[in-house]
C-alpha cells in the first residue's frame, strides 16, 4: 500500500511557521542592531557633541534621549527572536542560514554593550562621572 503523504524533509512548510517567525523577526532586528551600533560610536565621539561637527541639534538630542530605552527594548526583542528561535528547534530544526543571523545579532549586541562599557570604564579611570562625554554643553 503505497502512502499518499509528502515527505516531511521534501515539504516546505515541514519547517513550521516558527523558521519563518524567526527570518521575519531577525531583519528587523538587525536593522536595529546596526543603527544602535552606530549610534552607540557616535555617542562616543567628541565631535558628535559641538556644533563644529556639522550634527544637527535634533539628532543630537535624539541619540542623548532615546539610546538607553532603545537598547533595552532592543535586547528584549532579541531575547523574544531568541525564543523563536529555540521554538523552531524544537519543531524539527532550524535553518543554518537562521542560526547565523541569531548569532550574528548576539555578536552585534555584544559589539553595542562593549562600545559603551569601553567608554563608561574610561571615564571612571579617569576620574569623570560614567555617562560623561567631552565638550557636550559646551556648544
């Protein structure tokens, strides 16, 4: 007797919902993964604070006030993809392709925290408070 179902490794939905979830919410987050990495260097950079740099007072502002809360709600975002992740590994698998952008998101999250940490470590050992950076308010 010959059986009429696909074959679960031929079939594309065999995958679940739970790849896709994971693909779907990944780029997001790697889109906000690089522009709190590049807000996360211009935080640090003397230049970025004074008028002289050419920043406009706008995205100065936006970067002083918005950085921390995005970050947090960054790193619960990608705890939460994290999850799908884990759901879909427990549905049959995960892509390979999956698995890299995930740990490639916790690399850049870590590249955000050790950009930050760098400066906060510096200012400390040189006797400024943690969250101080050159030339801001001196405008």
């Amino acid at each position: 007797m010959r059986d009429n179902r696909p074959d679960r490794a031929s079939d594309p939905a065999a995958e679940g919902p739970a790849n896709g979830a994971v693909f779907v919410a990944g780029t997001p987050a790697l889109v906000l993964g690089v522009g709190l990495l590049m807000m996360a260097i211009e935080r640090e950079t003397p230049l970025f604070w004074r008028n002289s740099g050419g920043y406009p007072v706008w995205l100065r502002m936006f970067v002083l006030y918005a950085f921390y809360p995005a970050l947090l709600g960054y790193t619960g975002y990608l705890t939460w993809v994290a999850l799908l992740a884990v759901k879909a590994v427990r549905r049959g698998g995960l892509s390979t392709g999956l698995m890299v952008l995930l740990i490639g998101l916790w690399f850049l999250h870590t590249a955000i925290m050790l950009v930050v940490l760098a400066n906060n470590l510096v200012n400390l050992m040189d006797g400024r408070p943690v969250h101080w950076h050159s030339e801001m308010g001196d405008q």
